[in-house]
C-alpha cells in the first residue's frame, strides 16, 4: 500500500453573489434536491464546499449554509448547474424544500476549502451519514475519472433516511449501508464496516461527510487503522464569510496547541486527526470508537505526508 499526498483546493477567484433559477426539483424520501442554472458558480465548486442560500421564511434573517452536492460545469456541454439537497429540518429548510421550479434563490458560494485531493493513484473510502452523503456522492464522480479507486459507506438511521445516488454507485468501487434499525443493509453504524472496508480496498485515505458524532467516531478509527481522514464539519454558519464566529471549533496544530478555527473559512473540510472531538462534547462518540474491536485492523497503511494542505490549520 502507498503514501498518499493530498492537495488542497485551487481557488477560482473566490466565491460569487448570483441569483439562480431553480430548473429541476427531485424528492427522494425526506430529502429534496434542487438544481440551479448558475454557469459562473458551476464553474467554480469543488467537493466539500458550500453555498449560502438567503430564505424567506416568516422570522429568518440569515442564509443557510447547504453542502454542494454535485456541480455540472457549461465547459462540459451543459447549462452549468449546482444541486444541493434540502433536509427540512428547521423553518429556514422547511422553506428551501418547498421550492419549486421556476422560482429564483439568492445564492453566494461556493464558500469554505474543498477536500484536497490525491497526488497520485490512489484507493479513497468515503463514509457519509444521512443527507451528509450528498457531497460524497459529488466527490466519487470527481475522483474515479482521475483514475482514483472509490469504496462508499453510506450510513443513516432507518432505510428512509438514506441518501441515494444511481450514479455514484454506478462508478464507485463497491457501496457498503447500514442502518441503526437494519431496515437496509447491515445492522449498526457506519464504523463497524470500515475496517474490513480498508483491508479489502487498501484504502490510502478516508473522506467523510455526516454528524459530527460520526466524523468523530470515522477518525479515531481511521486513526487507529492508520489512515488519513479528512472531515466536513457539520456546524451552523451564521455568515459563511469568517466574520461572526458562530461556527468555531478547538484543532490542535502541529505543535500540538489547540486554536479555536472557523469552520467556514478554515474548513469546512479538515485532517479529522486534529480536530479535538472531545473539547466538542463528543466523549461517547470518541470512547465508543476507541473501545470498539476492528475486523481485519491488522493492516495498517502509511498514510504518507500531506502538501501543507491540512486544512488551514497550523
């Protein structure tokens, strides 16, 4: 098995302000996915960055921040379109799912760092949880073009919460579920398959998208198999810009001393080895994941080194 450099994002000038109609609305399950015609925003995502969306639901003053969850670029013969994919879970959200096409969005993005991508040749698990899947699915129809090796875990509570995507099971490698309940797929959490996932793919580096607890959970075991993880934080961003910070989280840097960095700006994607999940709250995530015995974790990669390309932090 190989050392694996990863690079960071190539910022295209930064993020926009467009007003983007919404030509297609899909639902699948309790989630629904919008795309938007905005060719100059296309252009410039990359997987593992966001959007900040204005709403106008009765009380909301801020936008919502909302994974992108595929982009699809003019160069490439289309339209120039981003997708993101609505969970209503609050007022803000609950407005954005009943969207509909034809209707306009205010949008600005694509904001935060990208997940960095391998050097070389590499074979890339990726673990997402619920909705956090989307940006997931986005990342496996950037990296297996490139040549890249592509194992998915998909993770939710029950069956209808799964996030689905025909075409990154088409081009992925292999696609791993479970589910808390086992309605679909293996019985239990996203944690207890990656192992075996690891020794029969000879994973170089893990990308995972999902609840906090579980990014938690994803890096002490990818620690303990010792593999790279790169994390997309799942924190409320009042602002997306840096300046309030609403979403600041404790990362050891080299040195090993722990600075308080903004999710939006710093993130959201970073190394999951430097974030201090416990400073979080995430105690039991992080004892369940240290206590937990590893199926097949006698193989122990190199993860090799890293660009300078961690994240932001140093």
């Amino acid at each position: 098995m190989s050392d694996v450099s990863v690079r960071g994002r190539i910022d295209r000038d930064g993020p926009i302000q467009v007003v983007a109609e919404v030509v297609a609305r899909r639902r699948s399950g309790p989630y629904v996915t919008l795309v938007l015609a905005a060719p100059a925003l296309a252009a410039r995502c990359r997987p593992g960055q966001f959007l900040e969306i204005a709403v106008e639901a009765p009380g909301t003053l801020l936008r919502r921040p909302l994974s992108i969850a595929r982009a699809a670029d003019s160069a490439d013969g289309g339209v120039g379109t981003v997708e993101i994919v609505v969970g209503p879970d609050g007022v803000g959200s609950a407005w954005l799912a009943e969207v509909h096409t034809g209707e306009r969005l205010d949008v600005v993005g694509p904001l935060g760092r990208a997940f960095p991508l391998p050097q070389r040749t590499a074979s890339c698990l990726l673990v997402g949880g619920g909705y956090g899947a989307a940006p997931l699915h986005y990342l496996t129809e950037v990296l297996v073009p490139l040549g890249h090796r592509v194992d998915l875990i998909v993770g939710a509570s029950t069956e209808d919460t799964l996030l689905h995507s025909l075409e990154a099971k088409r081009i992925a490698h292999s696609l791993r579920t479970t589910t808390d309940d086992g309605s679909a797929g293996q019985r239990g959490r996203v944690t207890d398959v990656m192992a075996e996932a690891v020794e029969r793919g000879g994973t170089d580096v893990i990308y995972a998208c999902g609840p906090n607890a579980m990014l938690a959970a994803v890096s002490v075991v990818g620690a303990r198999l010792g593999i790279e993880v790169r994390v997309a934080l799942e924190e409320r961003m009042a602002c997306g810009l840096g300046i309030c910070f609403t979403c600041v989280i404790p990362v050891s840097d080299r040195s090993g001393e722990v600075q308080m960095r903004r999710s939006c700006i710093d993130g959201p994607v970073m190394d999951g080895a430097r974030v201090e999940w416990r400073r979080m709250g995430l105690d039991a995530a992080v004892d369940a994941a240290e206590g937990m015995r590893l199926a097949g974790a006698g193989v122990v990669n190199d993860p090799g080194g890293v660009d300078g390309s961690d994240g932001g932090v140093r």
